[in-house]
C-alpha cells in the first residue's frame, strides 16, 4: 500500500483485513480473496501478480486470465496470507544503508520478494551484472534512483519503476546527495538471502559483496 487503506476479504467468510500504507499483503495462489475501498479517501497501491497469469491481458480484455470462482472446498487456508504492517519485517544494515525485507522465499508460495530499501548519499551500488533466473526490479518511493539497463543509464525520480529482465546487465546506485528510498522485487524469491549472508559477514565493499552474491544467481557482467 502506498496511500490510504484497503479493505482484504480473505477465505470464504471473508476474514476482513485492513491494510494501511506502508503494508504488504501477500495473498498466495488458489486462496479466495477480494479488495475495496470502502473509506472516505482514495487508495494507491502496487498490485503484483507472481508469475503473471496473464493478468494485464484480462484487465485489457485480451483473452483469458488466472482468475477463477471460488472452489468447492473453500480453497487454502487464511493463515496462508502473510500481512507485513508498517515498520514490520526484518531489518538489515548494510554500511549506511539499509533494508526491510517485506517478503522473502518462505513467504506464500516464494514466487516474489520484496523490500523496502534506504540508500545513503553517493552509494556506488553493486557492481554490474546479470541474474539467469530473476527478474529484478525497482519502485521508487523517495527521491532519485540511478539505474543501469544494458548500455542505458536512466534517473528514476519517485514515482518510476525499473525492471530488469533475466539475463540483462544492469545495477543501481545514488550518486546523489539525498537519501532514496525504493522498493526492490524480484521474482521469484530466494535471491535476496544472499544480503542476510553478506551482512553477517560485515560484508560492505562491492567487490565482496559481488562474491557472495554469485552463489545466488549473480553473474558479475
């Protein structure tokens, strides 16, 4: 949720949750659930389906999508929902910067990951590279993100989105004198343990973060 609140129906009584901003709801696959706003103000927010599903095919009325009635049997658990309000979730610090990790491979069915990262001023960001099997991608929230797309340098003021398919080089960095703040997914998970190894390490250097990183899908370019 960027802005406002939504209202979740979960399971089959529609269990009610109430997400405001700053809160991830992860709802996995074959789990009956709906949104809506029932409040006075409006309500901004990511919708992220993981695979796909031919989502954005169905909302442009484009063919069919993954989207079915409720099953006979109620479907899968509420319990499956992670909700990750404001300020929830495991906090990393990496040298002056920092991440909250929203959603990681153990979360619903591991098909995506998500945190919400603070990059200090003139953080050189890691060196290029690519991932085989991850798609890897930036919303920024505050401030400007510099990104690197193959050849292309593009400056993501707040507002931008990112995306880096598998097998394109690309990084990230703020040369800038603000602090940004972003929110980086990729799909699927798992990828994203290799922070919580390098900050057990009191890995900071990119050169050493590199290396640990190419035991989960990093390739230097």
């Amino acid at each position: 949720m960027l802005e406002g609140e939504v209202t979740f129906g979960l399971g089959p009584e529609r269990e009610r949750v109430v997400a405001a901003a700053g809160t991830l709801v992860l709802v996995p696959a074959c789990l009956i659930h709906s949104f809506d706003n029932d409040g006075p103000a409006e309500a901004r927010f990511l919708n992220i389906h993981a695979p796909s599903g031919d989502f954005v095919k169905g909302l442009r009325s484009q063919g069919p999508w993954d989207t079915h009635d409720p099953p006979a049997d109620g479907g899968r658990p509420v319990s499956d929902v992670v909700v990750c309000g404001p300020g929830e979730g495991d906090t990393l610090a990496l040298g002056p910067n920092s991440l909250v990790f929203k959603a990681e491979v153990d979360d619903g069915d591991g098909t995506f990951y998500m945190s919400e990262l603070t990059l200090a001023p003139g953080f050189q960001g890691p060196v290029p590279h690519t991932h085989e099997r991850h798609l890897d991608s930036f919303f920024v929230l505050d401030g400007t993100l510099t990104v690197r797309l193959g050849d292309d340098r593009v400056e993501a003021p707040a507002g931008s989105y990112a995306v880096a398919p598998p097998g394109s080089v690309h990084t990230f960095s703020n040369p800038g004198e603000s602090t940004v703040q972003a929110l980086n997914i990729m799909g699927p998970a798992g990828f994203e343990q290799y922070l919580k190894e390098a900050a057990a390490a009191g890995a900071t250097d990119p050169a050493e973060l590199a290396k640990i990183a190419s035991r989960y899908d990093f390739k230097p370019a």
